[in-house]
C-alpha cells in the first residue's frame, strides 16, 4: 500500500482530489473500507486539514483506491476530526 501527505483540495461524494506536500495532485475515490464516510471529506476540505491517504493504484480508473486517511490537524467545528463524530 502507498502512501501521500497533504491536503484535500476537491471532495464530491467519495471522490477527493489531494495536493502531496510535493506539490503533486492526486486523485482518490473512497474505498468501501475506508473508515471515513463520502460525507467526512467536506469537512476536511474545508478545513484544509493535513492528511496522509493509505491508497492502492488502481490499473482501471484514474484515481487511486483510498483506504484510510490520517488527520494530522484538528478540523474546525470544536476540534473534533470527522471520524470522531457520533463516537462519544
């Protein structure tokens, strides 16, 4: 599995396009065993939080299949990453 650091700069359902700290755009859709939902990636994007995408190529689509992301910054909205919302 590869990985990317950055931030999301377009997210539709559960389709998202990354900026890599390199400066390199990369494509992703959601993988159905992601634990982040279609609808936590608005949030991040707006946020402009920095995340790091655990993803596999996919040799039949442009994009990426993502399988986990990891917040690094807290997302406005009291602090709470969108993974965190409805836990407590």
């Amino acid at each position: 599995m590869r990985t990317i650091t950055g931030i999301i700069t377009v997210a539709q359902e559960g389709r998202f396009r990354l900026i890599g700290d390199d400066g390199h755009p990369m494509q992703f859709t959601l993988s159905y065993d992601a634990e982040l939902e279609p609808q936590d990636l608005g949030p991040l994007q707006a946020a402009q939080a920095r995340v790091t995408v655990h993803y596999d190529p996919s040799e039949s689509l442009i994009a990426g299949i993502a399988h986990r992301i990891d917040v690094h910054e807290r997302t406005a909205g009291g602090g709470r990453t969108p993974s965190q919302r409805g836990a407590a």
